[in-house]
C-alpha cells in the first residue's frame, strides 16, 4: 500500500495511476454511483475526490499517440521528472487515472493507495505565464485621464427614456385597472 500526503493548498501537480483490471470492469470502479459509492475513491483512501477533474485513459484509445505525449498536451506535464518517466510511461498498457490537484478538491488528505491501482508518478503541469511585455501605460497603472464616474456628466437621455417608460407602464395599470 502506498501512502501520499495531498496539500490543499497545492497546485499545477498531476498524478498518474495504472488500473490494474479487465476493461468491462473499469466504468463500474471509476464511476460514482448514485449511491455515492465510488470504489475509485475507496482504493484511493481520499476523503475528498471531484469526479469532474477524473480523466481515465484507455491507452488503446489514444491510437498511435504514446500516453506520454497524451498526457504533455492534455495536462502540460514538463520537467526532468516526466522526462526521465516517459519510457516506462508510454510501456504501460489498459488503463490510467490521471487525478490533477483539483481532483482533491483543495482538501488536504492522506492517500493509501490500495490495489487495483498502483501509483506511477506525480508531475508538474507547466504554469502559465503571461503572454506579451509588461503594460506600461497609465491606464495599466490605475490612472485614466478621462472623469471617474463620481465627475461624468449625466446622461440626459437615459433618465427621459426611464420617465417616459414609468408613465407608459401607469397608463398600461390604469387602462386595465378601468378595463377590469
């Protein structure tokens, strides 16, 4: 059994699983059902798991792409770590858990990790970084040269429009209040 400590407050980290179980078998134990039962969850030994940031794989599904590859485009994944993974990556064959930090839900936990799975590694995902210089104009500082709201002028139009609307609607209520 392996154990794993999940920091709530982590981020940009993926962890991959194999699934070690007949193919008709897979959709019934990373499935929760309505119960609330959800074998995935159990074999984790996670108090919290968001089955919307689940992503199980079926290798043979990817076609010719290499899991590796599947898992650099789809989840980022970068660094020495992976690099030095991706032989023994791509040598698995059935299925994969790929659970990324918000499949925890920012819950801090400890993980036991029990048969059918068997934990393969955790990987960075590439962080984003901002595209394009710095913004160097006033306005990108907090500065406008145009009037806040506070010294606009106001617009004439839109509070004639609001009073004609308000007569209009007490002419509709008091044609159907006469109507009635």
């Amino acid at each position: 059994m392996t154990k794993m400590h999940i920091n709530g407050s982590e981020s940009d980290v993926v962890r991959l699983f194999h699934l070690d179980l007949p193919p008709e078998a897979v959709e019934r134990f990373t499935t929760q059902a309505g119960t609330g039962e959800w074998p995935l969850q159990y074999a984790l030994g996670a108090r919290q798991l968001r089955s919307a940031f689940v992503d199980v794989v079926s290798i043979r599904d990817l076609g010719e792409m290499t899991l590796s590859r599947y898992l650099a485009e789809a989840h980022q994944l970068t660094g020495d770590a992976f690099a030095q993974m991706r032989p023994r990556i791509d040598a698995l064959k059935g299925h994969v858990v790929i659970l990324p930090s918000q499949a925890f839900d920012h819950v801090t936990q400890d993980l036991s990790i029990a048969t059918p799975l068997r934990w393969i590694g955790t990987f960075s995902e590439v962080k984003a970084s901002p595209r394009g210089p710095a913004l160097r104009s006033a306005s990108a500082r907090g500065r406008t040269s145009r009037p806040g709201p506070e010294t606009a002028p106001r617009h004439r139009g839109l509070t004639y429009l609001l009073i004609g609307l308000g007569v209009l609607a007490l002419l509709l209520l008091a044609a159907l209040f006469r109507a009635g």
